[in-house]
C-alpha cells in the first residue's frame, strides 16, 4: 500500500484544486482537521482559505493514489457483501443483512471490516502531518 501523506514537516494541510494554489480561481479541495480549526472547508476560495489561515500550506491532490485507495477498500467490503453503494471515494453504504460470512451482528461485521481498513486515512483531504520542532 502507498502512503496517502505527502513528504512534509508542515502541520496544516489542504488540497487544492487549480492549476496553481495561488491563482485567483483555485479553491481547497480538501482540508484536514487542523486547517479546519481555522475555519478552512472544501469548495473554500484558496484566497478566503489562506487569509483564514496564513500558515496553511496547498498541497496538490492525487486523485489517482486515492483511487485506488478507494478500490482496495471496496474489495474488503466485497469480501462481505455484494451490496455495496459507492458515496465518494471513502464513503459506502454496506447492506449486510445477509453478508457472505455469515456473522449474525452488523457491529461485529464492522470491527472485522475495520481491522484491514484501519492503515488507510480516514479520507484523503483529512490527512494531518504533525511533528516536533526542527
């Protein structure tokens, strides 16, 4: 599996898309908890976002990482269910009432999806880099 993080010592994160983080059109895709401490949400303007939080750093998203992302999570789901409705890259309804392991209880069902699923991100613009100082 590769990893979602970009390489970076910065704390505060959101993706952006544009063809350059600076340009007037640009708005964050994504941002992640601490950018939205300040304020920072998805279809933001970068401009709007930035002022929010000067300290804020764009990174450009890789739609194909988390793509794929996405699809190896929808074969562990699969693994239960046939029933599966897609709601964005890391979001799905499972229908599980009559799941392909045979387990009696939608909580357990969730914690034996859970364990496989646990070392991706909870969601690609979510992602926080946190570290000491330099």
């Amino acid at each position: 599996m590769r990893s979602l993080r970009p390489s970076s010592n910065e704390i505060i994160l959101s993706c952006v898309e544009s063809p350059s983080p600076s340009a007037d059109r640009a708005s964050a895709a994504a941002a992640s908890y601490e950018a939205r401490k300040f304020g920072v949400h998805s279809a933001m303007p970068s401009v709007t976002a930035k002022r929010k939080c000067p300290d804020l750093i764009f990174v450009k998203p890789r739609f194909d990482v988390y793509k794929q992302a996405s699809l190896d999570i929808r074969e562990i789901f699969a693994e239960h269910t046939p029933i599966i409705e897609p709601l964005s890259l890391d979001e799905a309804y499972l229908d599980v009432t009559e799941n392909l392991m045979g387990i009696p209880s939608a909580t357990q069902i969730a914690e034996e999806i859970r364990t496989p699923v646990t070392p991706y991100p909870s969601s690609p613009g979510h992602e926080s880099i946190k570290s000491g100082p330099s």
